[in-house]
C-alpha cells in the first residue's frame, strides 16, 4: 500500500513546522525548489528561503558560511548526483573539513530519477558522502520515517546527509513506530538469513522475506536507515546469529550499504554477504518498475541472493 | 591620509613580509610568491580597517577574514603573530607535525582564523555566505576576502561573484592579487582573465584597480564609499614575490625552495628598506 502523502511533502510540512520552531533553520535550494515542494517557504518566510541559482557548488558553499558565520541550520537541497558528485569537492571540504552544520539533502536517489534517466540516476551519492569523515548518511524508507525523522535531523549537530525519494512510497511503518537516528530497526525476526535494507528496497526486502517464510526459510529484515554511522550492534548480532547477509540498496553496490557492511563484517565476523543493487552500471532512462528489474534488484532477486547466501553457509 | 599613518602601514607590511620569509625560509620551502603578493593588502586589513580583537579571536562583532588563496597562508601567520592573535615563535612551527599552522589556514586551527580554505574558488564561496548570514541577520560584520588572478580561473569564483551582487552584499569585499602569475606560468599564457576588472563589473561589483603594494591606495579603496547594495571589488596590481631577493616576479617562485642564506640576504635586504 502506497503512503498518502509523497515524500517531498512530508519534507516541506516538517521543514515548515521546524521554521516556524526555530529562525535559524534556513532553505538553501539550487533552482529545484519547485520540485521538492519548498517553493512555498519561500512566501512564508520571506527572507529564509536562498536560491542560489544552477550553481549547486555555490548552494554548498553559501550553506557552509551562514552555519558559521550566524549559526544558520541550512537544509541544503538539490538532486542527489548533483549534490554529491558534482558539489563533493565543496561538500568534503567546506561542509566536512570545517565541520559546518549544514543539512545536505539529495532527492531522486538511485533509480528513483526515473525518465530523467541516465545522468539523473544517484548510484553513487552514498559512496561519495560515505568518504567525508564525520558525515552522518540517513536514508528514509517512507512517509512515516521522514516525519519523525526530521526533528532528529535538526537537532544533530554536524555535517548530515539524506537521500531522499521524492514521490509516495510504500508504506512500511506506522504511527506506533519510534525512529531513532543511528539505530537500525529490525522489522522481521528471522535465523537463517539477515535482509540489511535502506530506503525503498526495504518494502522489497519485506516481500522477499514472506516469499522465503513460504520456503520454510526465516529471514530476518533489518532497516539500516543510518548508513553512516553504521549501528554495528544489530549488524554484527544478525551476522552471528543468521550466519549469512544480503544487502538491498537502491545504488551501486560497489561502495555503499553493501559495501559498508561487508567492510565492517569483513573485520570482525566474516559471514557470506550477497549484495543487491546496480551491479556497476551506469544508469538510463524508465519508470521505476522496469529500472528496478533491469537492474535485479526486486524482492524476487532478494530471494535468489538469499538462497544463494544460504547455500555459502555450509 | 596622514603621513605618519602611511609610514606605519608600510612598515607593518614590511614586518609582515620579513616574518614570512623567515616563516617559510625556516622550513626552507614553501608558497613565498603568492606571500609576498599580499603582504600590504593584509597589513592595511589587520591595522587600519577590520575591527577585529586579537585578545579574543571569536568576537561577535569582528570583521571576518577568508584568504581564498589559501596557499598564502604564511603570510596571515606573519600577520597574526604581529597583531597578538598567536605567540610570535609559532612561526618556526609551519607545516611541522602537529602545527597550528598549515600550509592553507584552517579554521579550527589557529586563532584568528576565521574559514578553513585550500581548494582554490572555495574560500571565496563561503565568503559569499558568511556575509549572506550577517545581512540576515542585520549584523555589522563585514567580510574581506583575497582571491588571486590565477583562482579566478576557477568556476566557482563566478558563481559566487554572481550571488554576491544578486543578493546585494555590499558588506563583503573582495581583493584580487593580480600579481600576473599562476604556478605553470605568466597568467596571459597559462589561462588569460584580463581584462579582470570588466569581468567583475559585469558581474555587478563595484571595482577600483590600484597598486596593491601602494598603502595609502589600498587603504583609500577600502574605505571608499561604494554604492549601497554594491559588493566591492578591488583589483590589486602586484608582483609575485614582491622583495624577495632573487625571487620578484620569477615564474618559478609559486612554491620554491630557498637556503638559509638565500632566506637570511632577503630579510637583511629588508631590514635596509626599513632604514
């Protein structure tokens, strides 16, 4: 079931209400402002609201100096390839380096770019931010997440990261859910097989996960919507305890969730780690459907990467 | 200008290039052209036009300061240490393990400050922001920011200088060290930007040329009325390596080596410039 609310809107209504909370929090935008739905902040709070122009470099380096210079909390927006790739220069060193309390947020991660295609596909943002040292990397995975996710955003202090999908999403979590920044969460218990999985693979990693309990296989479903820090507790117990992992990100597999996870298994609890996402492909153009298939990263490809992983066990 | 206030500023920059040779000759190598450059623009800063407390480094009310060419770092160090901001024997410890004093000025390193800066056009990004944030809030801080004429090759300078006119930063000035050359070359064959001062006129900047070694013309342009809404830009005519004995306006003296006599002769030249 699809959320109500896109996710944009959830980001604007929390953005909004943070506004009216604190004078400090800022929008810093790129000439995308219409486009994540911010637009509107720009008449509510008149003055607030920077537009740097198609200048992503410039927005970067504009949000670091009014965190320094006045304690501003910019929420600093555009697409995310924009945001990483093209700005990383000015995001590692005027962000990380002088550790300025800016929000970075990239929308339309991975695939989620859809018929903007090839050059809008983020499948790398999360590698890039995860190079930065001290970069905080959230990942939301539907309405509900975000909205509780977002005074916790606001309230940590340091360089931050989110990347965001922009439209509706399925529907993971409700209103009895407790977010906690920094802190996977286990959906589904399971010993055989360990599902870590961020932002929209975690509906697919659900769906994986009752295709497997119909095989008599128990997954266990974790959420690692913190990527960076990564809560190695729940890792390194789902290692232990179910002996074999498969990762689901919606980006290269090369460098981000899966990556960061068999990095830091690889140290302390070597266990078979199967890895969904685009296997080191450039991106093209298609609707979220046919791109999620062309690049195997359906519930269906989780299954098959949880057999497979299993099977490594013995 | 008063006389005695010229001879002042001039013997102050005079001090702050002898304390950077010494600075840089100690170790024995690093970025002296681009620090010499920019001896005079930082003595009338620091003496006659920032309002800064070097007791106290974090004062609300100070002007900032952003070197965006960060590799003349040596020459803020000189300065710093002239006015109080750091003991004046910290200058022996450039780019040593554990200084407070690398190559390219970080912020969270070295009192007074004020931007961590290294990669080129970047420094002067977050100038356009930290005085974005003071006409936010309607502060009276003013920012000054040095660029050097090889950066402005750099995009990102002009999407700055292009946000700085859009949002009418007329209390952030930005000065160029036009010292004509850039680490491969003359600038007019590496990369060409002149004619600098229309570029920035058309960007929207408020732009007056003068003799960056002239004191009394730095200070002049900096306390010039300039159009309000306007940010102000001055173009400053220098010479890489300016007194460097051997060294003035040697294509090679971006970042050199020098021996001990070589650093001793060039501060003894100095010190009969003095007299």
């Amino acid at each position: 079931m699809k959320d109500t609310l896109e996710m944009r809107e959830v980001y604007t209504r929390a953005l909004e209400q943070l506004m009216k909370e604190d004078e400090r929090v800022v929008v810093v935008e790129a000439d995308l402002s219409r486009g994540v739905n911010t637009l509107r902040l720009r008449d509510e709070f008149p003055g607030r609201h920077i537009d740097a122009g198609i200048a992503e470099q410039d927005m970067v380096t504009i949000s670091a100096g009014l965190a320094i210079s006045v304690n501003k909390i910019p929420f600093t927006h555009t697409f995310a390839p924009f945001i990483s790739r093209r700005a990383m220069d000015q995001v590692y060193l005027s962000v990380g380096f002088s550790n300025a309390n800016v929000k970075l947020v990239g929308s339309d991660p991975g695939v989620s770019a859809e018929i903007n295609g090839g050059t809008h596909d983020g499948f790398e943002d999360v590698t890039l931010m995860r190079m930065v040292p001290n970069m905080t990397i959230f990942e939301p995975v539907d309405a509900e997440q975000l909205r509780q996710a977002m005074p916790q955003i606001y309230k940590h202090v340091g360089p931050f990261y989110m990347r965001m999908f922009r439209k509706q999403t399925e529907k993971v979590f409700d209103e009895n859910y407790r977010f906690v920044l920094g802190k996977a969460d286990t959906l589904k218990e399971g010993k055989d097989v360990a599902i870590i999985a961020s932002g929209i693979m975690v509906a697919e990693a659900l769906k994986a996960a009752t295709a497997l309990h119909e095989q008599g296989i128990e997954a266990r479903v974790i959420n690692l919507h913190t990527i960076k820090p990564m809560d190695t507790e729940t890792v390194l117990k789902a290692a232990k305890e179910c002996g074999a992992i498969v990762t689901a990100e919606n980006h290269n597999i090369n460098g981000g969730l899966g990556g960061a996870v068999c990095e830091y298994l690889s140290g302390v609890c070597p266990v078979p780690v199967k890895r969904i996402g685009v296997r080191d492909h450039f991106g093209e153009v298609g609707k979220l459907d046919f791109l999620m298939e062309k690049y195997a990263m359906k519930a269906s490809d989780i299954v098959k990467a949880s057999q497979e992983a299993i099977a490594m066990k013995k | 200008m008063e006389k005695c206030q010229v001879e002042s500023l001039r013997k102050f920059a005079n001090e702050i290039r002898k304390k950077t040779i010494h600075c840089i000759g100690t170790l024995g190598v690093g970025h002296f052209g681009g620090s010499m450059s920019v001896c005079e623009a930082l003595a009338v800063l620091y003496q006659s036009i920032m309002k800064i407390d070097p007791q106290n480094p974090k004062w609300e009310e100070r002007d900032w300061f952003v070197l965006s060419k960060g590799h003349a770092g040596p020459a803020v160090y000189a300065t710093l240490a002239l006015k109080g901001f750091i003991p004046m024997e910290t200058l022996d410890t450039l780019n040593q393990p554990n200084t407070i004093l690398p190559s390219h000025c970080d912020r969270h390193k070295t009192p007074g400050v004020d931007m961590t800066v290294g990669s080129l056009g970047q420094g002067f990004g977050n100038a356009v922001g930290l005085a974005l944030g003071f006409k936010m809030d309607k502060k009276p801080n003013r920012v000054f920011c040095i660029v050097g004429d090889g950066e402005c090759n750099e995009g990102s300078i002009w999407e700055g200088a292009m946000a700085s006119a859009h949002f009418k930063l007329d209390n952030l000035t930005v000065m160029v060290d036009d010292n004509g050359l850039q680490s491969d070359g003359r600038t007019t064959d590496i990369m060409n930007m002149q004619p600098m001062d229309k570029k920035w006129e058309a960007f929207g900047w408020d732009v007056q040329t003068v003799d960056g070694h002239d004191v009394e013309q730095l200070y002049n342009a900096l306390t010039r009325e300039v159009s309000a809404g306007k940010p102000r830009c001055i173009i400053m005519k220098t010479v890489k390596g300016k007194n460097l004995l051997g060294f003035e306006d040697v294509s090679t003296n971006h970042n050199t080596t020098i021996t001990r006599e070589q650093m001793l002769a060039a501060i003894a030249a100095l010190e009969e410039v003095k007299a």
